[in-house]
C-alpha cells in the first residue's frame, strides 16, 4: 500500500470506450453457449430469487492455442477454468469470460474445465449452482399466476470481443428438476445485448422458463378453511340471535387477521394488491359489516321494531349472506383474471 | 478481457461430439468405485435434500503412471486430489473426475487424496460432506411413507472414456449414522449411464437406500391430539346442548385450522394430498357438518319438534359420531394404502 | 512460530506515519473510480444493512506499467486482481486497494480485473456481491419514513498517495433492481475522506441514494386490521351492556399487545419510539381506558345512578369515542410528521 | 476430461489392502496427540450436534526431516499444515494426517502450522472450528438427561503406518467455555481403532466428556406453568359446577397441545418417549378424563342421581385429583429413573 | 498417505516445552499493537457472541527484513499477509502471529497487509469481519443489565518470543458503529497473558468495552403490556363477580406463559434466574393466587359468609391489590439491583 516511488503522473486522459475501439477484433468472435438446468432447488418468492443447478458449455475457436498433438503427445490439452484463464491471459489470448447477469449469491462451481484440440477448438463445460434474482416476478394474480424465470449469462467482455450464439441441441432442462410446487410450462433461449462490468454493451444469453403452481396446498391451507369459517358465519344465522353474531363475526375478524398475517409471510412487501390480499380484505371488510348489520339489528329490536328486524334478517339470511359472499368472489375474480 | 489481438476466425465448425469419438480410448477403462456413508446429518423433507458424510474410492490402473521406486525412493507416490488433477492434464494423462450428480450446495472434503503405485495402480480416496436432492420423495402415505435415497456419483468423463464397476466389499452404510427419525432398510448399489456435464451419456454408480419413519413423534403430537379434540366433541354431545355444541364445533375448526398449519410447515407445497392432508380435510368436515346439524336441531327444538329432534340425536349421540369417525378413517386408510 | 534465531532488536522507535511522510508521492496519484448498483438482493432493517450487486470501475495511470506492445504481441495485458495487487507489490508498483468500508460479511466477487494498456493506462473492474451496514437508518417516522443508503468506497492507501475522482457516466444505479419495498429516489455521489485501516485519512467514494417504502402492505396488514378493531369496539358500545364491553375491550388489548409482538420483529430494537410504536402504545392505553371506564359505569348502574351514567355514555357513544381516536392520530401525525 | 490417448489396460487386479501390506513401516509410528476444547460454541440437540473451538497438536519423529540447522541459519522450520503436506508428498515424506471423524460441516482452521527441529522432531499445532456429531444423545430422561460428547481424532492413514499415543498434560477442557445451558461433568481421552477413508482400520484419539443440563429454564418455562394449570384446574373443582370445569378442561387440553407442539421443536423426532413427553401424554389424558367425568357428573345430576353425584364429588375434589396427579408424577419418575 | 517407506523410529522423547527453550530470543522481541473497531454488526445474546468490524496493526522490528533501497529501487517493500508468512517461514525469519482467541466462527479479512521499509521496520494492518465469544455475559440483572465485551488477540508464538506493547493512540472505537441497542460506555485496553494454542503461556492485548441497553423496546413490548393487563385484572375486583374474576385470572396465567414463552426466546437457557425471569414468576403467582383466592371467597359467599367475603374483598380491591404488586416489584429490585 505505501510502495509508492515518486511516479510522474500521466495527466493525458484516457478511457476504456476508446482503448476498446483500439484492440477490438475486426469482427467479434462467435461463442456457441449452451445452458442446461439439471435441477431447480429452490424458489424463494420472497427474496424473489430462484437457485438452480446448471450446466454451461461454450465452444469457440482460437488459432493461437493450436498445438503439435505429436510433440504434445495427446490429441487434446486441457486446464481447470481458473488455470486457463491465468494461462490465457499471461500468452495473451483472448478468451470469452461469461458471469451470470442476475446471480446474487456466491455460486459454487461443482466442476468447471476448459479442453481443446490441436486445431485451436475449445470448449468449456462447468456445473455451477447459482441463486438468480427474479426480478420479475408479478404476484398480482397470486395464487393463480404464471411466473417468469431467466438464466442469464453475460459477456463480461464488450460486445465488440465476443457475441453468444446459440447451442440449441445443448440448452433445456431436464427432467427430474426436485421442484414440487411449480410446473415448468415452456421453455427457450433468448440473445440479446446489455450492460456489462465494463459499462459498455456486452452479448447475453438468456434460457427462459415459465411456470405456474401445484394449487392443492393453496386449497386445502387457505381456501377451504376461509370458505369453512364463512360456512360457519352462515348457519349461525338462523340461529337468529344477534349478539351471538356479534362475537362469531369478532371472532372471524380476529381470525382473518391471524390467517392473513400467516399468509402474508409468503411473499415480499409488495406495491400492489393481490388476488389473496384482495379476497382477505373482502373477508374483513364482511366481518365488519357484519357486526354493524347485528348492531343496528339488535338496537330496532330494543326500540321495538322487533317485527322490521326479523323480515329484514330473513331476506339476509336465505339469500342475502351467501349471494354477497359469491358476488364478492365473483367481482375480484373477473378484476384480476377479466 | 481486452487482451484481444486481432485473430483470424476459425469458421470451420467442430462439436464436442465429433471431437470426443476421435480421441477415446479403444475400451473404456474400467474405475472400481465405492461409497460408503457415515453419517446422515440432516433429512430436509421441505426442500427434498439430506446431508451425508460419505467416504468416496476409486481404482484404476494407468501405464503412464508407473515410476521407477527405487530412484524415487518411495514404493508409492501421493498429491492431494486437486493437484494429481493439475498434474495429470499438465502430463495429459487422461484421469477419470466424478462429482455427485445431486449435489444442491457446495460440498466440503475433509480429506481427498490420490496415491499410486510403481506399477500405475491408482487409488482415490476423499470423504465429503455432501447435500444431495431427493427429487423422487413421495409423500403421498406421509407419515406411513417409505421413502428412497439416492447418492449418485456421476463421470465428468463420457462412458466411451471411463466406465465405473462397483467396489462391493467398500460400499454400504456406517453403524451410528445419527439420524433419529429414519429407520434405514434396504442398500444397494446401481451402475448405469446418464447425460453428463458434457451433454454426452456418462457412467453412474448410485448408492441407494430406502427408509421409513419413526413413528411416536407423530403419534404424541399428531394423532392422540387430534383423537382426544374428537373424543371431547364427542362427551359434550351427551350435554344435549345445541349451541353449545356449535361453539365447541365451532373452535375445534379454529384448533384444527390452526393445526393443519403447523404441520404443513413439515412438507413443501406439493401437487398431491397426503394421507395426513386428507385426515385434516376430513376434520374440517366433520366439525362443518357437526355446526350444520346443530343449527338444524336447534331450529327444529324452536319450531316445536323437540322429540323428533332428541330422537334423531339420541342415534347420533349413542353410536353415530363415533361410527361417522371410524369410517372416514378406514376410508382413508384404504384408499392410501388398501 | 518458533523460527526465532536470536535477532537483535531494533530499539529506535517508528511509526507508520512518519513512514508515510518519507515515501508519499509528490501529488497524490488521481483514481478515477464509479459504482454501479445493478441489483438490490436485501434490505434488511432489522440488521440495518443491504445487500447489492454492484460494478466497481477504477482507471489511473502508471508510468511503471507501460510495455512495448510489439515484444508482447498484445496492445493491452490483463490479470486477475489478485494476481495484478501480487504482481505490483512484487515489482513495487504503487497501486490503489479500495475496500467497502460499510461491508459487513464477507462478499463475492463474480469477477475481477486488471488491464493496461501499452502507454500504462490501467482499468480495474469488478462485480461484487456485498452486504453493507446502514448505521443512519433512522426509523422514527416509521413505516412512513425516506431511508438513505450509503455505497461507501474508501482507500486502504492514505490520501497522499491516492484520491478518487468522479467517473460520472459510469456511477448509477440498474433499471431492474429486484427490490419490491422499497422506491429509490434520488441517486448521488460523494468523495470525501474517513480514517482508513492505517489510522490515516484516506479518500472516500461514495453512492447514495434515498428510497422510501411502498405502504400496501402496512395497510392490509396493520392499519386496515387496527382500524377495523377499532371499529367493531365502537359499534359494540351501542348495545349499552357495560360488562360485554369490558371483556371486548380486554380481548382487544391481548389483540393489541400481539399485535405489538408481530409487529416489532421488523426492526432492530430501538433507543426511540416510531411512530408506529407510539400508535400501538396509544391502542393500548385506550383499551385500558376503556375497561376502566365502563366499570365505572357499572358501578354507577348498580350504585342507582343509571340515569347519569345513561346521559355519560350517549355522549362517548354517539361522538366521544370517535372523536378521541382520531384525536390520537391527529396529534401523533403532527408530532411525528409535523 | 478428454485428454485421453490410447491407453493399454493393466487386467491385473491389484487392491488397496495389498498395497498398504507391501509398504507399512515394519512398526507403526507413534503420534503423541492432543486435543484441548477452549470453547463450546453451540450444543444443537435438534440436530445431534455441537460445535468447538478445539486446540490440537501432534508430536512425532521423522529421520528424514532432519537438517543442518547451521546451514539453514535457523534451529527450527516451519511451514504452513498444508505446505507441510504438499511438501511431505513430493519428498516421498511420511506424514501422519488426522480428520475429525464426526465432523458434520465445513471447518475452519484459525491457525495451523507445523514445525520441526533439526533433529526431526515435529510438532503441529491447530486451533479449528469444528462443529461435530453426537450420534449417541439419549433424550430418554429429558431433560434430567446426562449426555456424553466426543470429539473423535480419526487417522487417514491405516493404523499399520501411524498409532496415536496419549499427551494427558496437553488434552483437556478450559475454564471459559461459553455454554450456559450445560454442566460439564467428567473430561477423559480414549484411544482406539475404527474404520478410515481407505476401509481400512486407523488409530483414533477421542476427547470425551459428560454434561447434564441446568434445570432453571425447564423449571421457569414449563413445570412451574403445567403445576399452576392444574392446580386452577383443582381450585375451579370447588366451585361444583360441572360444565364449567368441563370447559377448562377442555380450554387446558388446548392449552397443553400448544404446549407440546412448543416444547417438541427442541428435540429431533425421536423413536421413543422422553420423559417429559409422557409427562404431557398423562396432562393429555387428565384433560380427557376430566371431561369425560365431569360429562358423567352432570348426567347424573340430570336424571336424579345429584346427591351420589355430590358425594362422589366430594372425594374426588378433597383428596382424588391431586392424589391422582401425584401417582402419576411418581410413577412416571420411577420408571424413567428408577 | 501410504507413502511411508520404512523409517527408522527416534525413539528419544523430545517436547515442545525443552524445544521452545532451546530457541528463544534473549528478551522477548515487542509487537506494538492496536485494535479499533468501526462496526458492531450483531450481538447474539442467545448464542453469547457478538460481530465486529475492526482494524487491526501490529508494529516490529526485525533486522532480518532490512533491505538496500536503491537496488530494490523503492523505499518500503509490501506483501499480502498470508504472503508475508510464507516468505517468512521461507527465509526462517520470526513473525509474530496473532488470532482471535474468542473467535466463533471463520472470520473474513477485508484487507490484510505486510510492508516494511529498508530498515526493517515493519507494519501489520488488517481488516477483519469477526463474531466473538462472550462467555462472560451476565443476565442477572436483564433488562437493565450492563455488559462486558472482550476483543481479545493472542499470539500464537509463546511470550518467551513475541509480547505484545500498547499503541493506545490507534486502538478505540469508531463513532458510527451501527448497533441500535446498545449503549457503548466506557472502552479501555489490558495485555496479560494466556494459555495459548502451543499449550505455552502467550502474549493477550485485549480491547474491552462495556455497554448497556436502550430500554425503550423492553417497556413498550413487556413492561407497559405487563402493566395494563394487571391494571384491567384490578379494574374487574371492582365489579365483584368472584367467578368472572377467576375467569380474568386463568386468562391472564395463560397470557403469562404465553408471555413467557416470547420473552425466554431472547437469553439462552441460563442457570440462574434474571430479573425479568422473577417478574414472570411473581405474576404467575399472583394469577394462580388470584384464582384460589376467588374461590374461597365464593365458597364463603355459597355457605352463607357472604358479608364477611364483602369485608375482607373492599380491602383487597381498595388497597391490598396494588400494594402487593408493588411490594413485589420493590422487593425484586432490591434483591436483584440492591
């Protein structure tokens, strides 16, 4: 840190943008990239993220590592990842270098190699697990959405260097991912171009699924249990007292609360609604009317219009309370999926 | 990344798979392979992993290999893996690299060693902390479930270039696995061919084991709750109370709602129900039904048919529930494991 | 740790700071240097950090490192960092190690680089996993409060031998940020100086930038919830049965202080009270009023003045008890926000 | 992976058994070891383990590390554990290499080095981290239960080449082990033979010690709770109204469910009855049974029976219940510590 | 592992204790030393531990070091630590190694440098992220307990070779560090000596700091709601419904435990009783007082004592409740603050 001998400084500026310009290559070398995901081992909603195990290969041709295979006495040379990057740039070759544009943790190579063959063909293989960000992901229709996942690996060289193309034989998934709550829909690859490391624009390869979710535990863990309560509320209506109302609705609000602090937990703070947090207000917002509709009822039997409350109640009770109840499921369901 | 001299293009096209036929061996050379388990660290039925300790063999023989032992002065040589690696591709000998095929995070040796002989007979041994995916758990008979474990070792190499044969008198499972809830059964060893890192079909030995559950945890938090809930609805239908009767329903929904939570945290989301999901749906049933039928007999003590009512009941009260309970059980039992 | 050969001791006192007099350049070297925040992984209040995913540029020049492109056969050389920081200490080429001086666990460089060119311009770049402190998050005004975020770059060489500059059209934060709570607002950068791992003053850049929250889910989950067992507390005082009220207003308080506990698990524990805090505590309070009041009432019920304690109650019915409530957010809203 | 020529296969078997016949030592070496716990990080009982901060070394004698200090200019080398095992390999060296056999995670060395006199007396010393398994927990008596813990030094090499000897001054446990829930009791060393990464049997030196629990927090946060709920559940008897006690009965079933469900994540899911879960078991049945009777009672008291049912009352109430608790506290006693 | 050609066994017992006084310095060489620390990242006082971020520089001389600066053509030389190590041990020169002796867990240097000038005065700073035993916790007084934190450094090499020396104007603590409950008061330095990993006494230099705790979070979680829910069970004496009081009393017991149970999550399972631990109890003896104490009064209002139940109960509801719930409070905090 302090071997600093006086050095006359070059004030001349310079920048990365034109240095690029300089040493590009006439044309950019193609890189065929293939990306194929073996298992999916996690899909945290909540970080909005997905952790996948995958394997890479690139394939591109460089004249300057061909060799003598007699002098070698092999047909074929071969390095770790890590060494032939070293190897690469202390002689000097350009070598693609690709990082996986969305990943957000420490990946962990479980095998990563370069090999290539005495007329300068090279190919790297790896199998990587990586945790990726989706950012992406849109829970409005929760829990009936369809998701959107993408691997995405980026040139950390400039555009100009190295592009992807595609290894469409290679690339896809197979076919024991271990995710039990998605079902992968379609899958395919996309090539386009982003911001790299360098700041400059770099080529991208990207392999993207859909999916949508298993809803069995969504039914039995949710849905049945609200429709339950709801149930409940209902056939204590004819029992036809209304303080007891008044507390079975109490009740039923504290348990929404508790229901949808339980639930909330699932997903990240979001800044909108979904399709369940619109169905829990709804319940809540049931509940409270519910024990002002007793209220109100109980005060007209107090002040002795007793018969209006009953007639009133009937019309609630045989129809009233459970066509609110379908019309409210109704209404939110064509906003979200209309 | 820059270090991009200009470089003429290769656009003759090559393949991983063209170069592989040129370049393999006349016969795959045999590796004798072994894993044995000493541990089993964790089961994670959520995310479908376990952890193991395993100890990993491999043997082979390798002419390039031989030395002469007394210019050595040693009968055997030995480098720790990573770096037999690095010396065998600087000497392009070929040397065979497997990893687990379901490993889900980054593995840790305690120990990897390679050693040979003057005569090229070559031994690989590590001992590796692994956590490995269980895509194939199947909790539809949860908690009756037997479930099978696969540890699955897979060449980098395709099979054209090394092929395992198994190591029989090596492989198996330690004494004191320490593992409390599973009771392992059966182990087996299998060889076959999968996709491997390269695209290409590769060797595989799988050490696999099956294991089914202790079963008291369930009992003493599950079922005997569960039982006694049931049998207290039960004593309180001998009060002859109708809305009593339904308050108690009532928070016996709540408890079991409650309950259904808790343990659905065990399991991850799955496609399916399990026996122990269908047993809840039922509970949530019978305590639905249980309020229904309460507000029915109350309405019909009101309008004046008491007797019919407490006739009705006296069946229900007296042999009914009971009998209702039992049913659904031996329903369930048989359609999940008839 | 014993290879002690008797060395005789130097007794003449030193100090890295005259040290640093002696050998500091003449003008301290100028680094041009920009962060470029392409994800936000985590914010995490309860911790006070977040983690990113950040592109660092750095450029200066360095008369030591210019070589004849022509011998090297390559206009530009490249090396790992780690491998160019060994190469510089080596040949004692002053370079500039910065460090996130708010990092917090250990972070994971996706990539990280060095090159040169010929005329001994050199460009570092990296991609960084890093977890930073937030050490000025100030929650009082909490869940509607504006948060700034600090990316802070400091030199581990002291100020006199290297400063940063501004790289203004790299520095920035992605367009695809991945984080759902928060709403970045404003975006800057600052140079200045801290005490660096030396004890001395070194230069400092640093990214911020303010966020605020999205407040939807403090609505559907704390303030809707509040506000509605707020609401079922008044409509119940129309039914005049003072103990009924007594035993709401005592389950609404276990309600309150359960809510109390959920809640307080989002944020570190704090010297101050937020305002989402002094809301809570004014719920309970009003809880615990509200018990004492009503048996008050009782007891002027049964101590026969129920006609007085009829004419109290219609007032605090019909306008009191709204009236205080929205009192009490009044007040706190202008202490807090005022 | 593909560097692959044509190879000729060596048929001849060969095995790792004969091998290490050919080239043991004519006696096994013997290692002076010892092992010194300065800290206990974490007792984890859910997962079976615990985790130290251990201190290890190793004493032995090697004629072909001997030097001439003179030349060398030093009494004594060292190297880093791991240069020393890189170095040992390429000098044909022997070198004894120990792995904590029950280690169930990534470890981590503070420190680890080796050094050795010009006569070649070697000595190595570590501080590691290390989180191990403790298969043999009984939780049978839980949580009266006295555990015992190994940390087990496992040989790699068979115990032909290499046999650990005691360092009884150097073994041990310090005086600040930071566990506040454990008594550490008893501290010995044992050393035997098991079962190594080769298959083969290795030396092993293993540091055990025994432990029972602190009582205060099992006192605080459960018996003292379960005593108080039922002895309100005694006191209530008095007041002789039947369906009131069934109601607590039934609020305490509830009660001591939560209470199971709370106590039960501290353990792994055992295959047998701890003590303390046939303490809730009984809670469980006293709950019922109180039921059941009190349902009994007030049948009774309805059809014309009320004054046996007093009397029977009477004797349950003044001396069965607690009599009865008392047994059962007794017997469960006996039978797990008798 | 096996390379072990036969070796003639040395027979002659040697020791590190005879070894390390063979080759030790004449007078122990001094390391000036510093620690200043620029974040608490955490403080785990359930596991005991606590998270920094500290800067740490030793300073030496050692004649061995001393270089021609014209020839090197620079005036300081600098290596990477670990660098710096093996180049020691290469060259037999005597460095002094320090770890963190209460270190938990792998720890992560920011940074970690060595340079030195010509003549041989030579400096060590790092950066470290590192979580830290505190086995010396004390929570008899919790919540208002103060604390003591140790940052101890300990040398690896006996204090027969390195000691270290105070460099007080370096070491301290930084004014932003992050920790939102704890209050840092006073900050001092000592240096003794301790066992070390050789087994021999070495050189400790220790930052110590004390801290105490922003209460603010424990009486709006614990001691404001504590307060209210015996406030409302007072509040309900003045109804005089002895049954309705029993019912208060069993639901408070429950809130307690439940309370309790919250609050035991904090500390780990110590073997003493906290203040906060008495508070707890005494309220649970209250409440289960509360109950037997309605009990008797009910009783004797059943056999006919009705008015002497009414005199002894206008004394407790006037006085007797509030004084014993601050007679305990006082006595609690005399024993225990005293």
């Amino acid at each position: 840190m302090f071997a600093c001998a006086a050095s006359a400084q070059n004030e001349a500026t310079f920048s990365l943008e034109s240095l690029s310009e300089t040493v590009k290559p006439e044309t950019p070398i193609p890189v065929r990239a293939g990306l194929y995901v073996t298992q999916i081992t996690d899909v945290n909603q909540k970080e909005e993220n997905f952790t996948i195990v995958v394997d890479v290969r690139y394939e591109w041709s460089e004249p300057k590592l061909t060799f003598d295979a007699e002098e070698v006495g092999a047909a074929i040379r071969s390095l770790s990842t890590s060494d032939f990057v070293s190897f690469a740039r202390e002689s000097s070759i350009p070598s693609p270098v690709g990082t996986f544009q969305n990943l957000q943790r420490r990946s962990f190579d479980k095998l990563s190699s370069v090999f290539w063959s005495s007329e300068g063909n090279v190919i790297h293989v790896a199998e990587t697990v990586a945790t990726l960000q989706a950012p992406d992901f849109d829970f409005r229709q929760y829990p009936f959405d369809t998701q959107t996942f993408y691997v995405r690996l980026l040139m950390a060289n400039p555009k100009s260097f190295f592009v992807f193309e595609d290894l469409p034989e290679y690339s896809g998934m197979g076919s024991t991912l271990g995710e039990e709550e998605w079902i992968v829909r379609d899958v395919w690859t996309e090539i386009d171009t982003s911001r790299g490391v360098t700041g400059l624009e770099s080529s991208r390869l990207s392999l993207v699924f859909t999916a949508d979710r298993h809803l069995i535990y969504y039914w039995t863990r949710i849905f049945v249990p609200l429709l339950l309560l709801v149930t409940v509320s209902w056939a204590n209506l004819f029992l036809e007292e209304y303080r007891r109302r008044i507390d079975i609705a109490g009740a039923n609000l504290l348990a929404f609360i508790a229901f949808n602090f339980a639930v909330s937990g699932d997903l990240p703070r979001l800044g909108y609604v979904t399709f369940l947090d619109a169905l829990m207000l709804a319940m809540f917002a049931s509940a409270a009317v519910t024990v002002a509709y007793n209220v109100m009822l109980r005060r007209m039997a107090v002040e002795h219009h007793e018969e209006r409350a009953k007639r009133i109640d009937w019309h609630v009770t045989y129809w009233g309370f459970p066509a609110i109840h379908i019309l409210i499921v109704l209404t939110l369901w064509r906003s979200f999926f209309g």
